[in-house]
C-alpha cells in the first residue's frame, strides 16, 4: 500500500509540477528542491524539540530590545538525525543532474575520508560562522554554496519545530527589525498581505513571519525613500517584484499576495522566478541570503 504524503508536502509538491508546467526551463531546479523537501518531510515527525521555558516579562524585555526569542548555540540538536538527512540527500542528488550529481558525490566522499565533520559543520552553520565554511570549501575544493546548503538543509527541519513552539510569544506589534524574532537569522523572501499590503519577511532558518516595515531596507536599514526601489517584468505582472536597495546594494523577492490569484507557496514562487534573480545580480545587485540560483549558476 502506498503511502500517504503529508497534506502540507502534498500542497508543495501539486505547487511546483503547476510551476514545471509554466516553466519547463526550470525542471531540474525545481526537481532538485522536489528531492530536498521530500527528505526534510521523512524526518519532521522524529524531530523532539525540549519544552522551552517562557518567562513572559523576559519575553517582552527580549521583543522591546532587539533580541530573538532563541539563542541558536542553545539549541539542541539530533546530531544523528541531521547527519543522516545529509547523507541521504547527498545520495540522492548524485542521482541527479550531472553538475549538482558531481559536487555531491565530491562532498560525499569528503564525509566519508573525515575531511569534513558534520557535527562540527552544523554547530559552526548554527553559529553563523561563514569563515568555517569558506575555510572548509578551501581546504577540500567543495562547491561552497552547496556544502552551506546542504548543512543548513540538514538542520532546518529542527529551527522549524523551535519556531512553531516560540512563534506565539512574538509581538508582531512591536519587533518591526530586519532579523527574525524567533532565531535572529536574515530574511529569505517577504511578501505584501492582502490586508492593506502589510509587508512580511519569512526567516531563512526557521521559515517564521513577522511584520516589517514597506520602506525599509532589512538588509542595512536604509529608510531613504530615494534609494529604495523595485522592479518586476511585464510577463510576471505586479505579483512578483524585487526590492533593491542602493546603500547595500542589496536585494530581496517580494510577492504581492494582493495580485495573485490561487494556490501560492512564495518558497516556490521564489524558485519560479529565477529570472528576476538573474536581472538583479545584471543590475549589480546580490541577494540578501543566497537563493536558488546558485544551482543554475552550477548548470552554466
């Protein structure tokens, strides 16, 4: 008997065949993440997340002064659970496209040689620490973004689960900061509510969404009206946009919930519209936290 996927990967997975449908260019990227999601899902009902104790007055003292909810290096991680997820999806992926099949297979067998220590690997992502990183890719020749991607894969599925059990302590009144208040990580994407536009960043960690700002860099904190724009394609229509800013030259995508009609997943909007991605850094822009255009940028 086969069985069941959960509702909420079965939404994902019918969002981005419509996607592949639209967009066939973007099949194999797509796929990729089809693979990527598939295995975060078999792991999510293992995952225990510790009781967190809440003192509300600390709670609003930590909302008022600018700091998240959760101190990542407090964090407790199923190390073998992560470690195995890892595995897998290297597996996996040297099924895959011979690019992305052959940087996997590379990381897999640095794994496996101890060149690379994935516990030490997943404290150091935790920590933020991109040295590490940069220090390891170096060392070993790994595709840097790759390596980075799987780790954070690898633990993703456990900043979920800390965010749901926090996201109720949030005061979306108040936070208004470029950083997210459950983990204190960098916004992925953002999105204008149907609700007079209110925009949201979605954190890149742990996925939670709080209010922010409409004219205001996340990335410096910018608030000049003159050097904060944005611009979409006519193909895509107003739903799609991307926010670009002229201090830090930074950018981040934006969909427009008010101007979408249907099914919408941003995470897989976000991977459909890779072309924006590919106008902002012709213009001279980077993104805020790296997207899926570095798999495209490996097919090249």
């Amino acid at each position: 008997m086969k069985k069941k996927r959960p509702q909420e990967l079965d939404r994902i997975i019918k969002r981005i065949n419509v996607i592949e449908e639209k967009r066939p260019g973007y099949k194999d990227i797509l796929d990729f993440f089809k693979y990527i999601i598939r295995e975060q899902s078999k792991i999510k009902p293992l995952i225990k997340v510790e009781q967190i104790d809440i003192n509300e007055e600390t709670v609003k003292t930590q909302m008022k002064e600018g700091f998240p909810l959760m101190d990542k290096k407090e964090m407790k991680l199923d190390i073998d659970l992560a470690t195995n997820l890892f595995k897998k999806m290297c597996s996996g992926l040297q099924r895959k496209d011979v690019s992305i099949a052959s940087e996997a297979k590379k990381i897999s067998l640095a794994v496996r040689k101890k060149e690379i220590d994935l516990e030490e690997l997943f404290r150091r992502v935790l920590d933020g620490d991109k040295g590490y990183i940069d220090f390891i890719a170096n060392k070993t020749g790994l595709h840097k973004w790759l390596l980075t991607f799987l780790a954070e894969s690898s633990i993703k599925p456990v900043f979920e689960a800390y965010a749901e059990n926090l996201k109720g302590y949030v005061d979306q009144q108040s936070w208004y900061r470029g950083y997210c208040p459950v983990c204190g990580s960098q916004p992925e994407r953002g999105e204008l509510r149907i609700d007079a536009g209110e925009r949201f960043l979605e954190c890149s960690s742990c996925s939670f969404k709080w209010r922010f700002k409409r004219v205001v860099c996340p990335f410096c904190g910018n608030d000049k009206s003159e050097k904060l724009r944005f611009f979409n394609t006519e193909g895509d229509g107003k739903a799609y946009r991307v926010d670009v800013c002229e201090e830090c030259k930074k950018y981040i995508k934006t969909i427009d919930l008010r101007e979408v009609q249907g099914e919408v997943i941003p995470l897989v909007e976000d991977m459909g519209t890779l072309h924006l991605d590919m106008i902002a850094e012709k213009e001279g822009y980077t993104r805020g936290v790296p997207g899926f255009l570095e798999v495209q940028k490996m097919e090249a």
